[in-house]
C-alpha cells in the first residue's frame, strides 16, 4: 500500500469516527462513555496518519 493511500484510508476512517462520535454525543446525553471511546479511537488513528506523513 502506498503512502498516500494509507493516509487517505486513515483519514477516511478518522472522519467516520467524527461523524459517529458526534451523533453518540447528541444521541445519548446522559452516557458519554460510548462518545469519548469513540472519540480517543479516532484520534488515535489521526495521530497514526500523523506520523506516517512525517516518518514513512
């Protein structure tokens, strides 16, 4: 797989997290477990875009 085709993926899925951590915290306002899961699961996934920008 090629560089730029693995940070397209990881931003792909980055995104879909955004968009599902955002209708988890407007869905469930009294539990916001399932939301900041989610939520560290996509940002640990732009940090692994992040460094594969910079050191592949």
């Amino acid at each position: 797989m090629k560089k730029n085709e693995l940070r397209n993926l990881l931003n792909t899925l980055f995104l879909v997290g955004f968009v599902v951590a955002l209708i988890l915290y407007i869905a469930k306002p009294d539990n916001r477990t399932p939301f900041l899961v989610v939520c560290f699961i996509s940002m640990a996934i732009k940090i692994a875009e992040y460094i594969v920008r910079f050191f592949r």
